[in-house]
C-alpha cells in the first residue's frame, strides 16, 4: 500500500492544531514555534505533492479511496489536479507566514481586559482551518467536500469573533459588539449558503445514487446519466450559489467587508487569500464538471455579476476611509475576475482565473500584511491618521508600494500576467463583458494610488513620526512574497505548466473549445 500523501498533507496541520491548542497556557511562545514548526512541516508536504503531480499524467492523481458510509454510497475519496495541486500548494505557503505575522496578535493585553484570550487558541485555530481547505481542494468526493466546506466556518467564526483587530477607534465595548457582528454575519451568509447546497447534494445522490464526482462526471460524459434540464439547473443553482457566497460574489458579498475590517491582518489574509478560494475553485471542479449544460445555460446572468463585481467592488473602494475594507472591496473586484475568467469557458480565461487565484494570494498577503504592521504601529485603521509614513519608515512603504502595484496588475508583478490572461480569454468569446470589466483595472490604479499617496506621502504627521520601520521578523514575513510576485510576474510557467492541462479538461467537460480568431496569422 502506497504511502497516503494527501491524507498526511490535510492530517498533519489538523494534528498540529491539537498538539498546539494542548500546551500549557503559561507556555505561549512555544505554542507559537510548534504551530510554525507544523506549518512548515505542511508546506514540505505540499511540495513532495507538488513534486510527484505529472501535469501529463491522469486527471486525478495520488488518488485514495476508502469505504465510509457504505449504505449511503459515501466514500473517502481523494485526488488532485493541476488546478488542487496548484492551490494546495499556495495555502501551505501563506500559512508559515500568516503564524509568523501574526506572532504577537493573540498576546494578553493588560491584566483584566476582557479582549484576554488563549494565545495557543489562536495558532490552532489557524492550522485547522489550513487542514480544512486543503481536504476541501482534495476531495473527490461530493459529501466528503461538503463536510469540510461547512466545517471551516467554524473555526473562521471564532478568529474573526475572538481575536479582532486591537486598532479601534471606538474603544473596546463598541469594538467587541462589532467584531461579533462581523462573525455573525460571515456564518449566517456562509451556512445558508451551505444549507442550500445540502439540499443540493441530497436532490445529486437521489438523481446519481452515489457521491464519486469521478465517476458521475464519467457516467455523464458516457451517456450513462442523464439529468432532466430542470433538475440539472437547480441542482447546479444550489451548489453555484453556496459557491457565490464564499467567493465572494455580489450580491452575496457583503460579509467580506465586516469580516476583514473586524479580523486581525493574518486572519483577514487567511480569509480572502485561503479560505474564499474554495468557492471559486469548487466552481471549476464541481459546477463544471457536474452541470456542464447549466453551467452554460447560466454563462450569461453569471458574467454579468462577475463584471458588476468588478466595477462595483472597484467603485466602493475608492470611496474607502479605511484601510481595510479598501483592501476587502478590491479583493471583491478581483474576485469578479476570477469568476469572468472561470465562465468565460476558453482555456486562456481558466487558466488566467486558476492564475489569479494563486496571484491574488500572495499579492494580497503582501498588502493586507504591511497595511496590519502598518495599523498597529499606528493604532488607527483610518486612511486620514496617516500621513509621510515613506519619510520614517522607507522599508514599510516601499513593500507597501510593491503590494498595491501587484494590486493593480502592474505589468512585471504576478497578478498582471493572470488579469490579462482572464480579459483576453473573455473578450475573444464575450467582447462587451471584456471592455466593460476592462474599466476595473482603472478604478484599481485609482484606489491603489490614492491609498499610497494619502498615508505614505506629503508632511509627517506628529503622530508618525516615530514610527519604527519594518522589524527582521516582519521582512522575513514580506520579503519572500514579494520576491515571488516578482518571480512569477516575469515567468509564470512553472504554475501554468501545472494548470494548463487541468483547464484543457475542465473545457472538455462542458464541451467547449476555443473561439477560432477570425484574422490569420501572416505566415
């Protein structure tokens, strides 16, 4: 029997998180290196994946199936493909640097504050989140990737609600009600979308009689299963729209915001850079390959969300006084990217949205990262408490200016490559969604710039000016991400390599090819 790699890759941060949460609560520093050490320990995993995965080889590879609920016909099966691989990859390299920014966030503060929690509590809750979304990019089963899918929600719910951003202007009481507003609503709009797709997954078991996506996407393509069109479409709609939520995608959109603002920096990273990939990628590897003929049928309504996505999560952003929900709408309008990309159903618009879901998470984590370094040396989220930060602090805004160019796509930075890839692929099938979401990459030079020019540039404010730079622990979390935007900005192929077949069968599924460009190339 073949050692179960992807197993171990999802166990072992699931068996750090129990060795991190067990350590005596006096130890708190060695909480902190276990968590790190498991982290680590993860991301060696990740690559060993990385490094088996033939990106020529079968669909689904590294493969595990297990009898579970037998009479139910639920299985605990296991693969991956490019596009898993790719992104299981990318949680295991933010995770170290989510623990190490976040080294300091679940200290006690002053002796009978009522914001004093557990520092091992923090640290654990972020591996099992980490072990949670990598068994959900994991699993082939449809029952055993709704369990995982709702279960994440649990541990989100108390980082968000218990361990909030300590910079608020409103004092503690008033920042306390907010932080579980802010939790709350994450978990009421995530599990009414779950409890939708419950339904969902029940009417695919009634119609398939098994949960195997392997072997209902084979039973479909092989005329072995039919679906009534009516049945097709609200299956496909009860899954797309648990989907939509933890994108997010507007309409569905609007905990991310409450989320990231209340959330400390790592968390907020672990929210959109990690966790809301789920949603997207599970449009790729379930929607699609489940409901090929509803997921065109849907194409055109779900393009037009994903382009007022993108002009409208551009457009709230730029009206942003905080730091924080800037950052939050402008992950909103990359999200409508990454959908457009995905329903675009050309290989150049898929592989751009799997790009820009790795590209989006580092590049986030970059920003998202320096701007909570940023908000604690300050003590104050608000863009107008800031002000000539470049002049006391040169080594935090210039990563701070890399981290929003990466956000607006520059060309040379990582995201560009992808963004770029996803309005070709959209515009050779859809022109008019193209030219539209087109007007977002404006909007983001906007909010960027203005972003950087308001609290980096003009006159030190008094109360920066003793601003620290950037500490070593602090360039060790950035340095390596902004090294690989860098890096995959000039040469992605490493990762289109991995993605590219996975797209080409992805298309195969729902029977669409390429748009034939209607001027040849001179010879």
């Amino acid at each position: 029997m073949s050692f179960p790699l992807l197993t171990a890759t999802a166990a072992l941060p699931a068996i750090g998180a129990i060795a991190t949460a067990a350590v005596p609560a006096a130890r708190r520093t060695a909480a902190k290196w276990l968590a790190l050490l498991f982290s680590l320990a993860t991301l060696a995993l990740a690559i060993t994946v990385l490094v088996r995965f033939d990106p020529d080889g079968e669909r689904y590879q590294l493969t595990e199936s297990h009898s579970w609920i037998a009479d139910f016909g639920v299985r605990y099966e296991l693969g991956v493909d490019g596009i898993a691989v790719a992104l299981i990859a990318l949680t295991a390299l933010l995770i170290p640097f989510i623990v190490l920014a976040g080294w300091h966030d679940a200290d006690p503060l002053e002796t009978g504050s009522r914001r004093w929690r557990p520092t091992q509590g923090f640290f654990a809750l972020i591996l099992a989140v980490e072990a949670m979304v990598i068994i959900s990019f994991e699993a082939t089963d449809v029952f055993l990737f709704y369990i995982f899918f709702e279960a994440m929600l649990i541990p989100m719910y108390f980082l968000i609600g218990g361990f909030g951003d300590r910079a608020h202007e409103h004092g503690e009481e008033k920042a306390a009600t907010q932080r579980s507003y802010a939790a709350v609503k994450f978990l009421l709009y995530n599990l009414a979308g779950g409890l939708i797709m419950l339904a969902a997954v029940i009417g695919l078991y009634v119609v398939a009689g098994n949960f195997s996506l392997t072997e209902i996407a084979q039973a479909r393509a092989n005329g072995e299963l039919e679906m009534a069109t009516n049945t097709e479409r609200w299956l496909f709609l009860g899954f797309f729209f648990a989907f939509a939520v933890k994108a997010p995608l507007w309409p569905l959109h609007t905990w991310l915001p409450n989320a990231m603002q209340e959330s400390t920096a790592p968390v907020a990273v672990l929210i959109t850079a990690v966790v809301d990939k789920v949603g997207t990628f599970a449009m790729l590897r379930f929607c699609l390959q489940l409901f090929p003929e509803a997921s065109k049928w849907a194409t055109p309504v779900i393009l037009v969300l994903a382009v007022i996505s993108i002009i409208y999560g551009a457009l709230l952003a730029v009206g942003q006084r905080d730091i924080k929900r800037l950052i939050a709408y402008a992950s909103i309008s990359h999200f409508g990217f990454i959908v457009m990309g995905i329903f675009a159903m050309t290989s150049q618009g898929q592989s751009g949205a799997t790009l820009y879901m790795v590209n989006h998470g580092i590049s986030t984590a970059v920003l998202m990262l320096i701007a909570g370094f940023l908000i604690s040396r300050r003590g104050s989220r608000l863009i107008a408490d800031f002000g000539g930060v470049q002049k006391v602090a040169p080594v935090l805004a210039g990563t701070f200016l890399i981290g929003g160019l990466a956000t607006l796509s520059l060309p040379g930075l990582a995201p560009f490559v992808s963004e770029f890839l996803v309005l070709v692929g959209t515009f050779t099938r859809y022109p008019v969604i193209g030219i539209i979401a087109t007007f977002g990459i404006v909007l983001a030079a906007l909010y960027t710039l203005v972003l950087y020019q308001r609290t980096m540039t003009g006159p030190v404010k008094p109360e920066v000016a003793a601003m620290p730079d950037l500490r070593v622990r602090e360039i060790a979390v950035v340095a390596p991400l902004v090294v690989l935007l860098v890096f995959l900005g000039v040469y992605p192929k490493p990762v289109t390599d991995v993605v590219n077949p996975a797209v080409k069968q992805t298309l195969s599924d729902v029977q669409k090819k390429d748009p034939q460009p209607e001027v040849e190339a001179a010879k």
